[in-house]
C-alpha cells in the first residue's frame, strides 16, 4: 500500500456574504496517495473548486476554513505560519486553472510569469532560471520557446496558454497538482491533447493529481480514485471501478445516468430533474434528497453517515442503510 | 510604434491648425476689438493703432498674415501692453507649470497610495474615512477650497503672507490645485484595484507563493494604474495650464490668468497665443499619456 500524501479531513468552508454565510464545503474527506489521481466530481457549485482552493488557501477574502484538517504528509498545513503556507504553494502542490484565457497576468510575458516561478522556488539565478523556463516550455510541447519567453499571453492561443500554466505549475516539480477542469475552456481536439500531457508528466515527474471537472469522461480515462461531490458534501468515495461499475449513492446513479455512456453506446440521457441546492439555507437531512426518486422519509430529517459498501468504497445514502438493514432483518429471520 | 507616433502627430498638427481657425473667426465674430474700449483714443490714433497690428485689413488676410509670422515664432505682441506674446506666454508658463507640475505629481502619488489603501483596507475605518475625503473633495469646488485655504492660513493663523511679490508661497495654491484630481484618482484607483485583485492572474499568482506584497505591488497595481494612466494624461494638460479660478484668488501671474485678462481685454494676439499654446500642450499630453497606457498594457495595439 503506497503512502498518503495528503489526507483531508471534515473540512468545512464558508464564505461570509450580504446575504448571509454560504457554506460552500460541509465536512468533506478524502485521500490522496503518492503519485495517483484523484477525481473530483459533481454538477457546477457543488463545492469542487473551493476544496481545492481551501487546500492551498487561495480562497478569496471573505472565504474561511471553518473546520478540519488537510494533513500534508501528516503536518496539518492549516496551521502553517503565512510563510510556511508560500513555501507550500507553488512548491509541494501547484494549481491550474480553469480559464487559461485569463490565469496569466495580462502585462507581463510568458517568461517573466514563468521565472518568477522557478526564482521563487528554486535558487538558480536569472539566466539558468531562463533555461529552465525554456526546458519547461519544451516539456510541455510548446514549440519555439525562445521566442515565447517574449510574448505576452494575448499573443498566445488558450492552448498554448493551458500549456504554459502547467510548465508554470511544474516549475518545481511539486508533489501535488490541482488541476480545476483544466480543459473545460478548450476546444474538444485541444482537451485532448491537454490531458495526454498531463498524464505523460505525472509519468515522467511521479506527482499526484486532482482533477476536479465535471466531465465523467475526463475522470474516466485519467482517475484511480473519485470522489462524487453534492451540495459541498461527498457523498461517494471509491475506485474508479466502484463508482463506474457499482454506484452506491442515487445522485452518482443519476450522474451516470446522464452523460453518453463511456464506451461509446448511443443510450437515452437522463438528465437528473431538479434543480441544485441553496447553500444559504442547507436543508435539514440529505442535500440531494430533493431531488431523489427514492428518498426516504428519514432523509429529509437527518444527514446520511457515511458507511463503508466495500474496501476503500464508501457512499452516504439511506438506502444503503435500509438495504443492509433489510438483509440483515432477512437474515436474522 | 513609429508610424503610430507619426500619425498621431500628423494628426495632432491638423488639430491645432484647425483650433486656431475656429479661434481666430469666432475671436473676431465677437463684439468689441482691442482698441475700442480705449476711451481718451481718437479717431485717428484709434485708425493708426489698428493699421499697426493689421486690424484694418479684411479677416481671412489678417489670418494669413497671422500663420505666417506664426510660422517663423513670432506670436505678435499684446495689444493692451505691447510686450512680445512668446515671451509672456513662456513666463507666466513656468509659474504655471511649476505650481500645476506638483500638483499633478502630489495628485497622483497621494490618489494612487490611498486608492490602494481603500482598496487593500476594503470596509475598515480607514477605507471609510478615504471614501468620505474624497467625496468631500470632489463636491467642494476649487474657488471655495482656495478662499478657505486663504482665509485660514494666511488670515486666521497667519502663517503665510496673503502676498509676497518676493516670495510666493505655492503651498497653497499647489493644495487648491491638487485637492480635486487626488480625489478623483483615488476613487479610480480603488475602483480598478478592488476590480483587479478579483481577477484570475492575482489567483495564479498567489497560488504560485509569491508573498502578499508583491502579488500587490508587482501583479496588481501595474493593471490597476491602466486606467489611471488615462486620467492622468489629459488631467496634466488641464492642471499645467493653470486653473484660472486659482491662480486669480491666490494672485498668481500664470498662463491662465494671462488667457482670462487676454480675453476681457480684447488682445487678439494673448488670445491665440494662449489658445494655440493650450491647444498643442492637451494634444501632446494626450499623445504621450496613449504611449505610456501602451508600454503599461501590452494588449494595446497601435492601429
Ligand atoms: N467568493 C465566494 N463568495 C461567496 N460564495 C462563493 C464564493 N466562491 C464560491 N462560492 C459558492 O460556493 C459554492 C461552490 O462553488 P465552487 O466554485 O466550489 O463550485 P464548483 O463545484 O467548482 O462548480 P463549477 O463546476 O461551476 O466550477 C457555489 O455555490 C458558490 O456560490
Ligand atoms: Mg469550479
């Protein structure tokens, strides 16, 4: 069994707002071992991109980690002095984003943006750090990296933009990558392509990965490990196998309803009715009961624990517990 | 970069030429001529007198005749004083220029430090109290800040002389000048700051370790001061030129007092004079504030 290099625990996170405290992330865990993937997913405000940001405390000013721990090879980082916290960023666990179109800052190049990293990091001085960034650029298959080094992010396409923020977030072959639905903003052929070299440099560099997206297809081909996210909550953890192959939790069930299935089939889509959970006002028992064609009547009144279904594959669902209640009862009689 | 400057200047010439035009008729079309006021003047000294500065001659002439000592430097001189308009213009410029010039630089770097300060200290007392300041200061119109200024330094505590022939204080008429752009630059800063550090690249810089302070100094405020940089311009040209208002209460003899007695007194020549000389002062202000806003923000392109 390889290590844990990061374990969250009962994280929580809210953001104060006019309209009140928005509880954004209610007491998510997972882990993530050394070298592997994990998968993030869940429908748009589920939660995602704030566990990831509340791991590297990039949340934004009225954002707070109210609860938990992220333990980081067993050190609590949220209790690392602000300079602990840099010394962590960029260096043990780096991010890309989202939007390349708009993660790099617009009046500086390429190069300065990407030696600024490398400086920060590493002590090489200025022109082996200039080196370095031309080695990245090659890395991450970005042709003509001289000239790049000059250009401004205007001048380059999303792709090639994509392309440096992972050469940036690889400066100095961190431990941990956050990857927030890095293709998610890109043409199809270039999403692709983006995630191929993604797994080519976990291959090459050894780091993990977590992928948020909301893509099934994405997590599919790249994922060891997923966690399914509703309302800021998990409410499936498991192999990719588990959750492709033995869904445990309604909302996973529904999730793979609805996109085309994997191996390419033409099926009817269900799209999952309902529409998403307010987080001003989180509802008393299980966050997707709303919308669940099954639910229960204790799952409007209380929140689902979460319940092991088999090794390594845990889902918090009351039909679960019905379910083994029942064949325990099945038994015993 | 150099075709765009030609351009640009090509087009700033055509501009002036054009103000001056529009100067020179309208100037005439109004009622009154230098010399009419002129109550112990007779009819024939009136008629010498007008013969001397080409006021006798039909207007389209006299306007060539104007643009072609133009050409060579030469402004004519005052009619109410007779003093070479150059070199009037060139004096009372450097009074202007000097008071407007700290002005404009304590405008800037006061406005840009507390714009950031509101911005950085987003709903604490001490963004409360910029905000109050600077609205304060945009509502009070400079004669009223200027008289005040006057009444409680010079007046009340006595700390500066009303006038000195000798020894002018610019303190003063530096503050009148500079109080309204600091507020405006301030509320401009802060506005395009708060805008800025919600923008995605603030994320990534951060997320990258880079310490709070240069996340702010190195990532935010170059983006924040685009819009500034376009304020500033134009904000220099106005405040250089002297704000008439005060350079009037505080007595000062700078280019805009010169343009308001210039006017009442009918001199044809102080009035194109200053006018031409405002005229390429905003024109190439602007044209630098535009390359400064383009060497800022590579984005920009010149086409
Ligand atoms: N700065 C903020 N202030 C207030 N609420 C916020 C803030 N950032 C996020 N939230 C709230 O937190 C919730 C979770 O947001 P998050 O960005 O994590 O969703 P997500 O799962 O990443 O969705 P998407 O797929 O759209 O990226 C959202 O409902 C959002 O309204
Ligand atoms: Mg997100």
């Amino acid at each position: 069994m390889s290590e844990k290099i990061l374990d969250v625990r009962n994280l929580h996170t809210s953001f104060r707002t006019d309209a009140g405290e928005v509880r954004a992330v209610n007491g998510v865990s997972f882990n993530l071992e050394e070298g592997k993937s994990l998968g993030i997913v869940g429908e748009s405000g589920s939660g995602k991109s704030v566990t990831a940001y509340s791991i590297l405390q990039i949340l934004t000013g009225n954002g707070r980690v109210t609860g938990g721990e992220i333990l980081f090879r067993g050190e609590d980082i949220l209790k690392y002095t602000p300079q602990q916290m840099r010394q962590f960023r960029g260096k043990k666990c780096s991010i890309i984003f989202q939007d390349p179109m708009t993660s790099l800052n617009p009046t500086f190049t390429i190069g300065n943006q990407l030696m600024e990293a490398i400086l920060l990091h590493t002590d090489r001085t200025k022109k082996e750090a200039r080196d370095r960034a031309e080695e990245l650029l090659t890395l991450v298959g970005v042709n003509e990296p001289k000239r790049r080094l000059k250009q401004y992010p205007h001048e380059l396409s999303g792709g090639m933009r994509q392309r440096i923020m992972i050469a940036m977030a690889l400066s100095s072959e961190p431990d941990i990558l956050i990857a927030d639905e890095p293709t998610t903003a890109l043409d199809v052929t270039i999403q692709a392509q983006i995630l191929e070299l993604m797994q080519e440099l976990q291959k090459k560099i050894g780091m993990a990965i977590i992928m948020v997206t909301h893509d099934l297809g994405v997590i599919a081909e790249m994922c060891d490990e997923i966690i399914v996210m509703y309302g800021g909550r998990v409410c499936e953890r498991g192999s990719a196998d588990d959750i492709f192959y033995g869904p445990a939790h309604e909302y996973t069930k529904g999730l793979l309803r609805s996109i085309p299935s994997v191996n390419g089939q033409k099926e009817k889509l269900i799209p999952i009715a309902g529409t998403p959970i307010n987080l001003l006002n989180m509802p008393k028992g299980c966050a997707f009961c709303s919308r669940c064609d099954n639910a229960l009547k204790i799952c409007l009144e209380e929140v689902p624990e979460e319940e092991l279904v088999s090794p390594g594959h845990y889902a918090s669902c009351w039909l679960n517990v019905k379910k083994r209640m029942e064949g325990s009862g099945e038994a015993a009689s | 970069m150099a075709r765009y400057v030609c351009k640009r200047v090509l087009l700033a010439i055509v501009t002036v030429f054009i103000i001056t035009l529009i100067t020179f008729f309208t100037m005439n079309a109004i009622p009154g001529g230098p010399f009419n006021s002129e109550k112990a003047s007779s009819p024939q000294v009136r008629a010498a007198l007008e013969k001397r500065y080409n006021l006798d001659k039909p207007l389209p002439e006299q306007y060539i005749l104007y643009m072609g000592g133009l050409f060579q430097g030469d402004m004519g001189i005052s009619t109410k004083t007779g003093r070479d308009i150059r070199q009037t213009i060139t004096e009372s410029f450097k009074v202007s220029a000097k008071i407007g010039g700290l002005a404009a630089l304590l405008a800037t770097i006061v406005g840009v430090i507390m714009g950031s300060i509101a911005a950085l200290r987003r709903n604490t007392v001490i963004d409360r109290l910029i905000v109050f300041f600077s609205t304060l200061s945009t509502a009070v119109p400079s004669f009223v800040l200027a008289t005040l200024l006057l009444y409680f330094f010079c007046i009340r505590l006595d700390w500066i002389s009303v006038w000195d022939t000798e020894n002018q204080n610019i303190i003063l008429p530096v503050i009148a000048l500079a109080l309204y752009p600091t507020a405006y630059i301030t509320r401009l800063t802060k506005t395009s700051m708060l805008d800025v550090l919600n923008q995605d690249y603030i994320r990534t810089a951060r997320a990258k370790g880079v310490a709070r302070p240069k996340v702010i100094f190195k990532h935010a405020l170059r983006n924040a001061l685009i819009p500034v940089i376009t304020y500033v311009g134009p904000m220099l040209a106005y405040i250089l030129t002297g704000s008439m208002v005060v350079e009037s209460i505080f007595t000062i003899g700078g280019l805009g007092s010169k343009f308001v007695t210039g006017i009442t007194n009918r001199d044809y020549p102080m009035i194109m004079g200053t006018t031409i000389f405002l005229a390429v002062l905003m024109v190439t202000m602007n044209l630098i504030s535009d390359i400064v806003y383009k060497i800022v923000d590579p984005r920009i392109t010149f086409d």
